[in-house]
C-alpha cells in the first residue's frame, strides 16, 4: 500500500481543464505527477506546484510511445501508483445513418484506445507492487445517450467497459479501477463554446478533480469497476 501522499501519479491529458485541477489536486498533497500530454505545456500551473509536475510528451494513442513513456515514469519515480485518464474529445453533429466513418474512428482513437493503452502499460507496474489506482474519464452521455453524437456516446460506453472489466482481471493485485462521468464541466472552452448556457449548473473541474482523488485514497479501497456519475446541477 502506498500512503496517501508522495504517491507517483500520471494524469494523461493533465495540463489544461479538468486535467490542469487533477494534476493540482494531487501535487497539493505531495504527490509527484507526471502530466503526459502530445506536448509539453505548463499551463497554468500553480507556481509552488511546479517543483512536484514533470511534463512528458508522448502520443498516448500510440502503443510504443505509451510503452516508452511509462517505462520511463517507473525509471524516475520509482514505482506507479495512480493513473488517471483524462485524455479525450467530443465530436458529435450527425446521426448514425450520416456519420463519417473518420469522426468514429477519431473517437474511438482519443476517447477509448488512449484508456485502454494507458490503462494497460500501468497496470503492468503497478502488478509487481501489488497495488495501484486507476481512474477512467468516461462521460454522462455513456448512460444518457444524445442523438447526432453515437461515436462520443459509443466511444465514452467503451470506457466504462473497459474500467468494468480491468476491475475483475486487477482485483488479485488489490488495483482498482474506477470510471467517473462528468456531464458538461465549467471550464473556459466549454463556456465559449456554449456562451448561453447556465455555467453555475455545470460541475466546476475542482469538484470533479476531488472527486477523483477521493477514488485514488485507501477509503476508496472497497471500490472498483464502479461508474461515478459527476453531473453538476443539471
């Protein structure tokens, strides 16, 4: 069992929105977080946190680069406890009868094989210890499916399969897997992609971060293969 801080955490897509208050929140309480993104930008980053984030470039959607990348997280840190996979998109517009088959594709290449390659190279060191925590962003639209966006809804349902099944084949090693499911998150893209909307129903990327810390601490240990539902108001 790892303590609750000091941890080696990896939150992919963890430098903007959502990801930007995940990598907050855990190097708030000493965790070291390695924040893999395509690229290496430190948004905006609390200053006194910088010294716990380590920026890693990698293209999670790419089996070798993942492989690499977290290889390299386990050189550095020592050991893996906590992923977190935030990475992820929305494309949505058509009905299935018109749906491209580049705009599944593309979902199913951010929203679902980025967890599966994250969730599967993690797991491989977090095995050996016999302990770890893995967190799924899947999505609200995963349950309450939307018509004009079935690859995002197909896509996010992925997930949840995923976590679900990872849960059963991790609980020898004591490794939960859990998925939590926001609906639309108060984040500065969101509001100016939706500027009539009433943000003050939307859950705000704080709320949903402790949430997520919440599933990777020892209280949450009698829980895995659970999909946490983080609708906001709404």
């Amino acid at each position: 069992m790892a303590s609750e801080s000091g941890r080696v955490v990896i939150v992919s897509g963890g430098a903007g929105g959502v990801g930007l208050a995940v990598t907050q929140i855990f190097a708030g309480q000493g965790d070291r977080v390695f924040v893999v993104e395509r690229e290496a930008a430190r948004g905006n980053i609390a200053p006194h946190l910088n010294e716990r984030i380590i920026f890693t470039p990698a293209d999670v959607s790419d089996e070798a680069s993942v492989s690499a990348t977290l290889d390299g997280i386990q050189a550095q840190g020592g050991r893996v406890d906590v992923l977190v996979n935030v990475v992820g998109g929305y494309m949505a517009g058509q009905p299935v009868h018109e749906l491209d088959a580049a705009t599944w594709d593309a979902m199913m290449t951010l929203n679902l094989r980025t967890a599966f390659l994250m969730s599967k190279h993690a797991a491989r060191h977090m095995i050996p210890r016999n302990w770890g925590r893995i967190i799924n962003f899947s999505a609200r639209a995963a349950r309450d499916t939307a018509a004009n966006a079935g690859a995002y809804a197909v896509s996010k349902a992925g997930v949840l399969a995923l976590t679900e099944v990872q849960a059963k084949e991790l609980v020898p090693f004591h490794i939960t897997v859990n998925a939590i499911l926001p609906s639309i998150v108060d984040t500065p893209a969101n509001r100016a992609a939706m500027p009539n909307a009433d943000f003050s129903r939307w859950p705000k990327a704080e709320e949903v971060a402790r949430v997520v810390r919440f599933l990777a601490s020892d209280d949450a240990a009698l829980i895995s293969g659970a999909g946490i539902p983080v609708y906001g108001q709404w």
